[in-house]
C-alpha cells in the first residue's frame, strides 16, 4: 500500500465514487442487520469493559525522538496489570486495562529505530546524522521523506505480532490499528484506524494522502479483501475548525454520498485524552457551567497562529450534523464517543495519582524545566468504557462499530444510557430492568424507534456507578443538541444529583456539591457525592416534528489534579496556569431522535 496513489483529479475520482458507494452500500445493511439481530436478544449480557484504543511506542517517529523506550510488546504487558521495566526503574500499572490498541504513526513506523544500528543505512545517511544531531534546519524530509525514511514492512509485521501474541480472548484484547496523522498547515486531521482481525494490510500514511476522504477508500477496500476496519478522529480541538467542517476537502458542501461515507468509515470520535478535551468549548457553549475542562485549543506541532473553534469540537458537530441532514438526508457527524490516552511511552496510564499526564511529560519536565509550566497543561489520559457480550476482538469491535461505548476523563466510571417511548416511570425498581431497556429501546449509540401515535416524548433510562477507586459522584447531566430553522441549539439538564440540592427556580442551576480537597496534601474526602445515581427522565421540551441528539455526562466530585499532587510530591508551590482540582467525567455515545418522514 505505500506505492499506492490516490489521484487527485476529478476525472479519476467521478471514476471511483460509483465504486465508493457501492461498497458502502453493500456493508451498511450487513452491519445494520448483525447489530440489530443481537441488540435485545443478548443485550442484556453485556458487560463493561475498559481500554484505550490510542497509545504510541518506540516504533513511533516522535516517540522515538522523545526517548520513549518501550516496544509494542512491553506496552501490551503494561496495560495487562505487568510490571516492567522503564528507564531503570519498574513500572506497574495503576489497575489493569481490558483491552489496548497500540496504534502507532503510519508516517515511517518503526524506521527511526535503525538509528540504534550503527551499521544502518539510515545510521550512515546524511538524514540520519541529522536526526541523531537534533539538526532541524531546512528538514524538508519530515513532509517529504527521502528513500531512506520509507522502508516500514517489517516494523508493521512486528507490531502485528506483538498485537496477536499479547491477545487472550476472554481475558486481554488487542487490536492491530495505526495513526493516520495528517495534518494540514498544522491543523490535526490525524484519525485512528483500527482493524478487527488478526491480519491488515499496509498502512495508509499521509504521505499518500492528507484527504479523509482517500483514507475512507483506503478503508472500505480493506473491508472489500476481507479485513473489516473503522476509523476515529482524535484531538478535534488541535483541528482549527476542519475536523468537523461544513464541506469536503475540495470545499464544497457536504453531500449525500461525503455523508454516508463519512458515517460508515468513522463511527466513532475520540472526545478526551491527555492533550484536551473536545466534547464542548465556553465560547460554543456559555450557558454551561462545565465547559471550561482541560481546555487546549492549540494546533497541531505546537504551531502558532490563530485557532478556530467552530468546528473543533463534538457537541457543536452534533448539531452540524442535523442541519446537514436536514438538506441531504444524511447525517455525516452521527459518530459516538471514546476516550484515550495519545501517550507516547508505550505506557497506558490513567490515574491523577500515579502516572498525572505520562512518565514521559514528567522526564521532559525534568529535562528542560523551561516548559515546565506549559506542560502543566496536559492532562491525565482518558479510558474507554464499551458494552460488549465478552472481552474478545470481534465482540468489542462490533460494540465500537454500534457505538455501544463512552468515554472518560480517566477513571472507571459505569454507566448506562437507554432511550424508548414505553419505559415505565419505575423501570430501574425492576430487578431485570437491563433486559427490559434493550427490549423496549436502545442503548446509547442508537436510533430511538418510530415514535408511537399514543405517545408525547420519549423517556430515558439513567444509571451510573462510580469508579471504586476515585470521588462519589456529583451528578449526571443529559446534553440534548436540536434542529432549529436553519442552524441548531443545546441544552444541558442536571437529572439527577447527590445530596439535598435543589436547583435554583430562577435560573435552573444546581449548586456546587461542595470541595473536600486539601491542596496543601493533595488528598480529598468522599464524604460528600453519591456511590450511584439513576433516573427515568423525560424531556420536558421534546417536539415531535424536530430532529434531536442526547446524550450522558456524568461527573464525580472535584479531587486533587495531577498537577497538585506531583507539587505537593516535589514541595513546589502550585502550577499557576491550571486548577488545583478536577473534576473526572465520563461522555456517552448519543441516542438520536429523528422524525418519521411523510
């Protein structure tokens, strides 16, 4: 695949679009049909399982310059509960994961490390001395590589081997998957690919295309030769506006066909990891209270120039999406959520106590403390939560593809989310309530039914359980984002709450749940918060005539923050760029609402 070129002009493209929709309108009623058939007859056995589908090792360029030591191997052993070794000393993690793609850079995987041989020729190469002497000047080779930077097939199949050796089903899942990292005039376009089987071909890399849209062709011929595979955007918010725009890559306006592809080859978007959050922004959002968390709104490679929140960010592409349906009758932006990590030193960490945001943002605050400060700024990786029947490859991967999943700030909070017209106000008293939510709607991720004639609004199912480990719960919010003329608007519901609170009558608000944090020792108390919180709850503003989106925000107490307890650790005033304390989350794939067309 790396000597494959997707042409640019149209004549070649008006020759391959005819094939594009073909192939995708041959694998969505497959999947539609699958899905469906095991939605209420086995749906009430899905368990939760957590992982992180975005981690880079030594095979990655930029990990590797970093001094990133842990191979593919060592970072599936990490993730599964083993200690190892990391820079002399011996790591463990904090809780083991479930389940882990490692998905290093396409862009030259793996060739870097030929550096370690002196008998290399990318050792003995003008552009490897330049390397090895941090020699950046006139480095043209980084956008356009010489033939010494394009050699990867045998760090591809190490890294596929590494994925397979490391899988047990039932009890660890890997994944073979890979970063697509394109990234226009600094602008982050990278998505992450993830393959379903034991076996992928080559690597589609931005060198061969900087387009979404050849990377999707590049995925649905690898569905059309036998290896099914998904993609997800990341980091929304390093985008300047273009992840999720209102026109294509030749900028015109999104049509039928940019929809559904678009829909079926990116099921899902990554809303946190440790560069930023991408659910929401204040300036999109200003009447919600929780917008301002973990925000970094920069461009990619640390680019300076101006950033472009409008279309950056998840809830405002909820809303595109609707008004984009609206005129060609289908929604491209109808993608769930998960939450990773983006670390890159092979070591998935996730916890504000023991790891804050990497080992290796902590080493580069050691090694050049004059960006200290700014890399403060990092947050602590996010988790992925997803419903699935059993830990196995095609399990878990059909639950991404039906956006069955959530994300998280870090910690292992469990929730549910389900939507129907004929739940009964005292569903969750039910001791089989579970069976009797995928039997009557849907989970988060799905499409609400047809409206029935008796009924006025649909009701939603609420349940969420805190991460044993970490703060009670403050409260759970539902998010809804509706079609309204021309354009779209939100709302954000408090739904249920810890405590004896009441919301304010005027403006609707809930109070604060309060702040156990010592900052001075950097602990807390679960003295305040609930250990669950559950709820039917009706939308009291829902029209039958108007397209909606909703979806889950859970929020735990406010806890210390990796930044504090690494000062408080050290005996250094606070970091004054960043809160003392956070306040861990968790994001649900939508259920949407559309109404039944005359």
């Amino acid at each position: 695949m790396r000597d494959q070129k997707i042409c640019p002009e149209e004549s070649m493209r008006k020759k391959i679009v005819p094939t594009i929709v073909a192939l995708v309108s041959m694998t969505q009623p497959l999947y539609a049909q699958t899905l469906a058939g095991t939605q209420s007859s086995v749906g009430s056995l899905r368990k939760v399982y957590f992982g992180d589908l975005h981690l880079h090792t030594i095979y990655s360029f930029d990990a590797y310059l970093g001094g990133a030591p842990t191979t593919p191997d060592q970072a599936y052993k990490f993730a599964q509960g083993h200690p190892i070794s990391y820079e002399g000393s011996t790591v463990k993690r904090a809780w083991p994961l479930d389940f882990l793609a490692v998905t290093d850079h396409a862009e030259d995987i793996g060739v870097v490390n030929e550096l370690n041989d002196p008998n290399s020729s990318l050792f003995k190469s003008e552009v490897g001395q330049k390397i090895r002497n941090k020699d950046w000047s006139g480095s043209t080779w980084l956008e356009k590589p010489t033939e010494d930077l394009r050699g990867f097939a045998a760090a591809w199949q190490k890294e596929m081997e590494a994925a397979n050796s490391n899988y047990r089903p039932g009890a660890f899942t890997t994944f073979i998957g890979y970063e697509w990292t394109a990234e226009p005039n600094a602008q982050n376009l990278h998505r992450i690919v993830i393959f379903r089987g034991n076996t992928a071909p080559y690597p589609f890399t931005s060198y061969d295309s900087t387009r979404p849209e050849d990377l999707w062709t590049y995925l649905e011929n690898s569905r059309k030769n036998g290896s099914d595979v998904l993609a997800m955007p990341h980091n929304a918010n390093a985008s300047s506006g273009l992840m999720y725009p209102w026109n294509d890559s030749d900028g015109k306006p999104i049509d039928r066909i940019y929809a559904q592809r678009r829909a079926f080859n990116e099921p899902l978007s990554e809303i946190s990891q440790e560069k930023g959050q991408s659910e929401t922004h204040p300036v999109l959002s200003s009447t919600d209270e929780f917008a301002n968390f973990e925000l970094m709104d920069f461009l990619a490679s640390g680019a300076k120039g101006p950033r472009e929140v409008h279309g950056s960010y998840v809830r405002e592409a909820y809303g595109r999406g609707l008004v984009i349906a609206s005129k060609v009758g289908v929604n491209p932006y109808k993608f769930g959520v998960e939450a990773s990590s983006d670390i890159h030193t092979g070591l998935s960490e996730s916890d504000e106590k023991t790891s804050g945001p990497s080992e290796g943002t902590k080493n580069l605050m050691e090694k050049y403390p004059e960006y200290k400060d700014s890399l403060y700024t990092v947050g602590s990786a996010g988790v992925t939560g997803v419903w699935a029947e059993q830990n196995t490859r095609e399990s878990i991967f059909d639950a991404l593809r039906r956006k069955e999943t959530f994300g998280t700030s870090g910690t292992r909070l469990e929730f549910r989310f389900f939507g129907g017209w004929d739940y009964a106000l005292d569903a969750l008293s039910r001791k089989d309530w579970v069976k009797d939510a995928y039997a009557k709607g849907v989970p988060m991720g799905g499409d609400l039914p047809a409206m029935p004639r008796a009924a006025k609004r649909p009701r939603f199912l609420v349940s969420a359980l805190k991460d044993p480990t970490s703060g009670n719960l403050d409260r759970v919010q539902i998010i809804k984002v509706w079609l309204k003329g021309n354009g779209y608007e939100e709302s954000v519901f408090d739904v249920a709450w810890s405590g004896r609170r009441k919301p304010d009558p005027k403006t609707s608000k809930l109070p604060p749940v309060g702040n156990t944090v010592d900052v001075k020792t950097a602990t807390y108390s679960n003295t305040i918060g609930a250990t669950k919180l559950s709820t039917v709850w009706e939308d009291p503003n829902f029209d039958a005539k108007v397209p909606a989106v909703y979806y889950l925000r859970v929020l735990e107490i406010p806890t210390p923050r990796w930044s504090t307890i690494q000062a408080v650790k050290a005996r250094l005033p606070l970091p004054v760029r960043v809160s003392a304390t956070i306040q861990e989350r968790g994001w649900s794939s939508p259920i949407w609402y559309s109404p039944v067309r005359n």
